[in-house]
C-alpha cells in the first residue's frame, strides 16, 4: 500500500533544498531584525545587550526583564523561521497546497491522538537513558561549556513569573516549536526527501537527523534523533502531519513540566545534569513502548487503506 504521495514538487531535489534552507535563514534573520526593534521599544534594550543576555543571563540581576526579552525574541526568530520560511517555500516557491501536508486516506480518530500522546510518554525513560548515554561519550571542553550554557538558559527562560510570562514561555518553548518544526522537518524536508529518494525510511531517518542536528547540542543528539524519526514514522504511516505535531507538543509539555518540577522540588540538582535510569526501567519503557507503537499501527494501517478505496476530504 502506498502510504505517502509523490508530491509534485517543481523544483530539482537540490534547488529544492537549497531554496528552502535560504529561505528559512532569510526569514529567520528578518524576525530576527524585526524583534530587536520591537525589544528596544518594549524594554529598551540594544543589540549588544540582548547579546549579552543570551551569552550570560545569569549575570544580570534583573532575571523577569532577561526572561521576557528572551522569550520575545524566540517567539519572533520561530515564527519567522519555521513558519515564515516554510510557507513561502511551500506556497510560492513550489505552489502546493496546506491540504496537500497530509495524504490521501490520513486518519483523524480519537484513538489515533490518545496512542501518540501515549506513546511518547511511556517512551520518556529510555528517551532518558539515550540521553544519559550521549552524555558520557566524550567531549571537547568548548562541547561541554556550551551545553552548560544552554542548560543555564532554559533553566532561566522556564523560571516563569507571573501568568504572562507563562504564556510567553509555553508559546516559545512548547507550542512554537511543536508546530513550526513539524512543518518545516516532517511536512517539507521528509516529504521532499520522500520524492527524491523514494525510500521513506532513508527520507524519515535523514530529516530526523538534520532536525537533530540544528538544535546544536551534541550531548542531546542521539535522543533527538530518535525522537525525530519516531514523528517521521508517526506522520509516514497516518498521513496526518497534526498527529506528529500533537507527539511533538505531548514531548515538549512534558518536558517542560519535569523542569519546573525539579526546580520546584529538587533545586540543588544541577540543570541540564543527566541521572542513569535503572535497567529495568529502561525495558519496561520499551515494551510499553513496543506494544503502544503495535496498537498505533493496527489501527492506523488498515483505516488507511479503507480510507484510499473510499476517499474524502480531510
């Protein structure tokens, strides 16, 4: 059973590409330039110390003020990115269309969202050991500093203060990424690797890798890239690109609720420190893990190919 379409791209596979990485970039600067504008008017704050924030937030005293022009400029930089980007690349430079980010026969039931929240979640503990993993391999010291830096920035831009700041932190850190990185990762990338190679394992496991490597924390590359391919999966076999933003928003909330949890409870634990999980853990999470994946595809399989021989609007 074909599972994903061909689309019809009208770009060369590398005009394509190229295209779209220009693009992203393009707008990503742009909001970029936009968002300094707009924080020197909200906050009054210069490109230099905005700079500064981003390099050391923890040096300044004023940790609300750091949060909410950090937070700001995320929100801005992603929506130009992710979502400014890929849209013209999709719309204009290839003149698709948004129903065409999900195939014919996608599937749309409630057992579908309640398998892939699931999923993710029971998976949580071995995501936890790759991540413990990656961290002992070896490292040069200018790797480790700056996953400690990193580790201290979202530590800070979490430490919400105040319903407003919450909304600015759950926009920037859950939602935006969820959404625009589906888009631009799975939606476009997978799919115009799909037409190209016409392998969907080589065009799920390379678009993972490249959504992996552009976060640029190499002691989280492993479990990132797994994570990855696991939306790709998700997104090949039910056709419904909104499925592989719903896991991605489920991982990132509950991400995001473990650190306020530990900074809650647990604040002298050190951000961004890794803990081993023990064996069984570990196996428990992957069978539980195995047979949720199993379910998935037992009801998403044969609703595909029900929905290809009886074809309707999505």
């Amino acid at each position: 059973m074909q599972l994903a379409e061909r689309l019809p791209f009208r770009t060369a596979p590398w005009q394509g590409l190229l295209s779209l990485a220009l693009l992203v970039l393009a707008c990503m600067f742009l909001a970029q330039f936009i968002g300094l504008f707009l924080l020197k008017w909200l906050y009054g704050v210069s490109l230099e110390e905005v700079e500064q924030m981003a390099a050391a937030p923890l040096r300044w005293k004023d940790n609300y003020k750091v949060r909410s022009v950090l937070l700001l400029l995320q929100i801005i930089t992603a929506a130009g990115g992710f979502f400014g980007g890929t849209l013209l690349y999709w719309y204009g430079v290839e003149g698709l269309r948004w129903k065409q980010w999900c195939s014919s026969g996608a599937v749309n039931q409630g057992i579908h969202w309640a398998l892939v929240a699931l999923l993710l979640i029971v998976l949580l503990p071995f995501v936890s050991f790759l991540e413990y993993w990656n961290h002992q391999l070896p490292a040069g010291g200018w790797v480790l500093q700056k996953e400690q830096e990193l580790a201290a920035l979202t530590s800070l831009l979490v430490g919400f203060e105040g319903f407003g700041q919450a909304l600015m932190g759950i926009l920037a850190i859950v939602l935006l990424p969820a959404i625009g990185e589906e888009l631009l990762f799975r939606g476009v990338l997978q799919n115009r690797l799909l037409a190209w190679t016409r392998n969907p394992h080589m065009a799920i496991w390379t678009a993972a890798l490249v959504f992996s490597l552009v976060h640029f924390q190499f002691l989280g590359l492993l479990p990132r890239w797994i994570l990855g391919a696991l939306l790709g999966y998700i997104y090949y076999w039910s056709g419904n690109l909104l499925l592989a933003m719903w896991g991605h928003l489920v991982n990132n909330g509950v991400a995001l609720l473990l650190i306020r949890f530990q900074q809650r409870f647990f604040p002298e634990l050190t951000p961004g420190a890794t803990q081993s999980v023990h064996w069984g853990v570990v196996l428990l999470s992957l069978i539980a893990a195995a047979v949720t994946l199993y379910w998935f595809v037992s009801v998403t399989l044969p609703l595909r190919e029900k929905n290809n021989s009886h074809p309707s609007d999505f």
